[in-house]
C-alpha cells in the first residue's frame, strides 16, 4: 500500500473540544499533550488510569464511562483511539467518516485519516516530523538528531521576535527588506543578547537599529546558482542557502522539480527554460527579467541546471549585470559531466585508458561546424559532449573521418543522477542509431572514449546499463576495455 502524503498542519486546539477513546497508558501520553495546548478534552472508556482519574477529579478533562458509541463525537474537532481493540478503534475510525471529523488511530495509520507527528519542542517555535505513518520510529530517530541541532533558546527569540513584530512590519513594510532585517536580526548581536538572558539591552539594541534613518534601502542582489544535474542531494550548501533567501528564482526548464522544493516556499518561481528547437524564453528575455528584478531591489536567484559556468551562458549574464551595475555572485554546481560519469560508473580519467578530457558541446550545427575535429579525434582521451540529439550521425562521422576508431566505446547518459537515469552502451560507429533506436531526449551527455565500456562493470546507480550488441557485425566486446 503506497503511503498518503499528508498535507502539513499545525491546529490550534485551545478551548475546542477533543474526543480522546481509551482510558490507558498511551491515551494518557495523549492527553498530556492535548492539555499543554489548551484543549477542551473528553475521554471515553469503561476505566481509567489512577493519573486520568485525577485529572478528572481536578476538572481538567470530563469522563463518560462505557462502551464506545458514535454519539461521543458530537460537537469533537477531532479525536483520537487509544484503545488495545482494533475493532472499537475501527468503530471511532468509521463514525469520523461518517461525522466529517479528523481521527488518529495510534500507531494504525490506515484506519488514521490525520497523522500526530514526532514534535521538537521550542515553544513558540516548534518542529513537527511526520513520515505519513510509514514509518514513525524513523521520525522519531530524525526528531532526535533535531533535538541536538536546535539550540534551546529559540523559544526565547520566537518570542522576542513576537513582542517586536508590529514594530517592525511598521518600519519595515517592503516584504523583502523585512525578511533580510530578520535574518540579521535572528544571527546577530541581539539574537546573542536573548540568549544570554539579556533581553532588556536586546530591546534597547533593537530599538536603536530601527531608529529613522538606520535601516537602509534594500539593494537588489543576482546570485547565479547551479543546481547541478538533478539529485538534490548534489546542491552545493551555498547554492542551498541562496535559495532559501531568494526572492525570486530564474531557474531553467531542466532543473529537478526536487531542487526546486527545496527553495523558498514563497518565492516568485519564473521559468526561463530554453530548448534545442524551441526556444521558451530568449537569452534576451532573461536579461530583461534580471535586470527588472534586481533593480527592484529583490534578491534574485537564477537557477541553473549544472555548472553556470559550463556552457550556461553564466559568463554573458555576469556582464549585462555588472554593466547595469548589479550586485553579483556565483555560487559553482557539479557540471552534468561530473555528475553523469560518477553515477554510471565511468572515471573520466583513467591511467590505462585516458590522460585527459575534453567538455565539447553539439547542440546545433553551428557548434558543430566549430569544432577542432582532429584534436577531438585524439586517442587516449575522454570526450564529454553536452549534446543535442540530433546532432550524433554528424558528430560520429566526423570522429571517424579525422581518425578516431569505429569501435571507441560511448556511453549515452540520460537524466543523469536521476531515479529515471538510463545508460546505453555501444560504439561510435552505432552512435547515431542506439540513439534513434533507444529515443533518447534531453537531458542527455555522451561520454566518449575507452573509459565508456567500464560503465558495464562498475555501475551503481540506477537500473544496470543498456548495453547495445548488432548481431555478426564485429562490434567490439565491451568487457574487455574492463
């Protein structure tokens, strides 16, 4: 059974009713947290635990003793089964259906319709961890390594940020200069001040920098990002941390939708893809939006796929930004030739096999007519191609006709570092057609060269390679460059 993704939500219980069933151990750990949040709180069960009984006897929760019955969910906002029997747990389960109201079966997530998460406590400020009932010991086991991460005093800055917070968006009513204030603010001298309990002189630090005429004029800022080919786990943690303060992202049409959710959620996202063929947004276009942005003094993100230094046109959009006289950084990603190799298991390098390696793109044919075919043609060497499709019959018969071999290995590499990643395997002769045969689409590299045929004996990732064998042709045994 695939596991629900739950919708994250934090209720505010206080003085609404909750129906808890079950009078035992768990339904005690239950009610204590109900309690901390204010709620009103009713338990239903035939008996009780000596510190329930107490609770009830000192009016802080009501008791209806018995058997279960639907009636109990009358005017509940939600409820929660904390019983041993399945089949009554079933019953409160059903009669939530039935009544439209929001049920937790503990430690039963299919008969559960909202999920209780493992909780990192730093009130106001606080941390919920749920894996939609999967798998609740490993949640807990996160919530555990948070609990060391975040300091205790959080609290006390959520609520020193709170007691300020009019204040500022009074002083500060641009969302973004607002947001960067806060973030010094959470990291500065009086954020240490609140957490050496010194909480007067941080209001008198506070005071003074939003003092008339202290806080400037927020500057717009480009940070050209590469997200590298796909796996988010391959962000840099700098290009993890520009996206997290973005305004607004640029990013490219081939960045992973799984980079993407790690920005900002309230960032403006613009699309700025381009496609061999099909040109969604000029590079123009893209200049036009960087300039329009940063002028309006918003921190921009321009996302892009790999290194933006490697055939990104990072270059051309570093110098329409410091014309105009942007503010600029560049934060480098891995560059897909890296990435893809290392996922299909093929050393760009190899002592037996390759001294040096070229990056070449063949997008379109004018990047074809300007390669230097006899240097690519070069044995002992590994050729990256960054590739259009339809360019391959073109790039293959050129290699052969400036001397490369027939039967060099390639390797083309679709959606590299990607679950869906494909690698096939066969020779530069078959390059066109494996390609045609397999339709391969972008994005998609081509790695030429002996190095090519190992990715038969040491891939990891992903489903092993496609490995390309024309029946009586004399193809080349891949197994032995290995």
């Amino acid at each position: 059974m695939s596991v629900s993704r739950l919708y994250p939500i934090f209720a505010d219980l206080a003085s609404r009713p909750v129906l808890v069933v079950g009078g035992g151990c768990v339904a005690e750990r239950k009610i204590a947290g109900l309690l901390e949040a204010g709620a009103d709180i009713t338990v239903g069960a035939p008996a009780l635990t000596q510190p329930l009984q107490a609770w009830v006897a000192a009016g802080r929760i009501r008791w209806i003793s018995g058997i279960f019955a639907g009636d109990w969910l009358t005017n509940a906002w939600l409820v929660i089964a904390a019983t041993d029997d399945r089949g009554v747990n079933a019953a409160v389960a059903e009669a939530g259906r039935e009544q439209r109201v929001f049920v937790n079966v503990v430690d039963d997530a299919a008969l559960s319709s909202f999920q209780v998460p493992a909780v990192v406590d730093r009130a106001p400020l606080v941390v919920a961890i749920s894996s939609g009932g999967a798998a609740p010991v490993l949640a807990r086991m996160v919530r555990e390594k948070l609990e060391t991460l975040l300091d205790p005093s959080l609290g006390s800055l959520a609520r020193f940020a709170e007691r300020w917070r009019d204040r500022i968006r009074q002083q500060l009513r641009d969302l973004g200069q607002r947001r960067r204030f806060l973030e010094k603010l959470f990291s500065g001298p009086v954020a240490d001040l609140v957490r050496a309990g010194r909480e007067e002189d941080a209001d008198a630090a506070l005071a003074h920098q939003l003092a008339p005429g202290t806080v400037p004029a927020a500057p717009g800022h480009v940070v050209l990002v590469g997200a590298g080919p796909g796996d988010p786990g391959l962000l840099t943690l700098k290009g993890l941390r520009a996206l997290n303060e973005a305004d607004v992202i640029l990013h490219d049409r081939l960045v992973s939708p799984e980079v993407l959710q790690l920005a900002r959620r309230d960032a403006h996202f613009v699309e700025v893809g381009k496609e061999s063929g099909t040109h969604h947004t000029t590079q123009a276009r893209i200049h036009e939006l960087l300039l329009q942005y940063a002028r309006a003094g918003k921190r921009v993100v321009r996302l892009k796929g790999g290194d933006p230094f490697v055939f990104g046109r990072g270059g051309e959009e570093l110098e329409v930004l410091r014309d105009a006289g942007i503010p600029y950084e560049v934060v480098p990603g891995i560059t897909a030739a890296l990435a893809c190799a290392a996922y299909a298991g093929i050393p760009l390098t190899h002592r037996d096999h390759a001294q040096s390696a070229r990056l070449v793109t063949a997008h379109c044919k004018d990047s074809l007519d300007t390669l230097d075919w006899r240097a690519l043609a070069a044995e002992r060497q590994t050729l990256a191609v960054y590739m259009g499709v339809a360019g391959l019959d073109r790039l293959s018969s050129q290699l052969i006709a400036h001397g490369r071999q027939p039967q060099t290995p390639v390797a083309i590499i679709e959606n590299g570092s990607r679950r869906e990643q494909r690698v096939i395997l066969g020779t530069l002769e078959s390059l066109g057609r494996i390609a045609q045969e397999h339709t391969v689409k972008s994005p998609a590299l081509l790695l030429l060269g002996e190095v090519a045929a190992l990715g038969k004996s040491l891939h990891w990732f992903g489903a092993a390679p496609i490995i390309d064998a024309p029946a009586e042709t004399g193809a080349p045994d891949l197994a032995r460059a290995a």
